[in-house]
C-alpha cells in the first residue's frame, strides 16, 4: 500500500510538471503546491460530503 506521504509526493511532482515548476522546489514553489493540494483536499472532501448527503 501507499503511504499518504508518497501520494502527495507523487501529486507534487505531477502539478510541479503541469506548473513549469523548476525541480527541486523553492520553498515558495513548494509553498504553492501545499497550498494547491490543501484547497484539492477540502475540494474533495466537499463532494463526499455531498455524496454522502445524497
């Protein structure tokens, strides 16, 4: 099984090449895909609570 942790790593890489991202990540690089990831999350939260609901 995958930990959490490799399947962030994993969508960091993959929005790091969708954003022309240089690797390795600055700190503010890395800073933007934490914060993409975060509004990801409460995204899909948001449609399990809805799917749940329904």
């Amino acid at each position: 099984m995958i930990s959490q942790a490799n399947k962030f790593q994993e969508l960091a890489v993959a929005l790091n090449n969708l954003a022309g991202v240089p690797t390795p990540l600055s700190v503010a690089d890395f800073a933007r895909v934490r914060a993409v990831l975060a509004r990801t999350k409460d995204a899909l939260a948001a449609v399990e609570r809805e799917e749940a609901g329904s």
